[in-house]
C-alpha cells in the first residue's frame, strides 16, 4: 500500500453497503450514499461484487450513481451496466444443471430448487411456496 493511491475499491453488496434489514427493503443509508460520493469524487473505480444476478443491482446501482462493470450472480457473471451488455458469463450447462439437480434429489429427495439465468428465477413450484420471492 505505502504512498500508492487507492484506484478501484470492490465491495459487496449484502452485508455490507446494504445491512441484512436493508436487504429486504433496497434502501441504501444517507451515510452509505455519502460514502460512496465521496469515493467517486476521488476518482476511485468501485465494482459491486455480489451473489445477487445482474437485474437485482440496477436501483442499487443507480442510486449509487455506479455504472459500469459489476461482479454478480456469485462471481459466475462481469456485467458492464453502462453499456447493458455481459463482459464474460460462466453458465452451467443444462445439462450439468439437471445432473447436479438429480444427484442432490437422490441424496434429499425433499429438496427443492431454483435456477438464476440472466433473464429471470426459475423455480420449482416447491421452492417458490417455501421462498421469500
């Protein structure tokens, strides 16, 4: 670190700018929009880096006034915000989605699941009954 001035900061999203009540609720703290004003008026690069999927970051982004490059849907998706486009997607396959799904079910058969893509929640009508969503 030393004298080098801080040039990118990357910070996640749940648990961090948003506290676990604010999660719920989307509402960003005057502290938090204060905080990161300040950071941009440094000239500091900031990337949210989240579990979320990309259409769940757009009113935080926007209220942080951050466009550009985000790290989501757990890391598997780079999304330039800015230009709405994908920088680089890492999707399971189909096909190794139903595989792990079956593998899972032979373990649990009570189990549940979802899916994210970058067009929408896909859920089993068990996981959406049990769900926050």
């Amino acid at each position: 670190m030393g004298d080098q001035p801080v040039r990118l900061v990357a910070t996640d999203v749940d648990g961090t700018i948003l506290s676990y009540a604010q999660t719920m609720t989307g509402e960003l703290s005057p502290r938090t929009l204060e905080a990161f004003r300040s950071v941009r008026e440094a000239g500091v690069v900031v990337v949210l880096v989240t579990g979320r999927p990309v259409r769940a970051l757009r009113r935080i982004s926007t209220a942080l006034e951050l466009l550009g490059p985000v790290i989501a849907s757990n890391g598997a998706v780079t999304y330039d915000l800015a230009a709405d486009t994908p920088i680089e997607a890492q999707a399971l396959t189909a096909d190794t989605l139903f595989e792990a799904k079956d593998l899972i079910r032979s373990l649990e058969p009570t189990v549940s699941f979802a899916a994210e893509t970058m067009a929408a929640l896909h859920m089993e009508e068990s996981f959406a009954r049990g769900s926050l969503w």
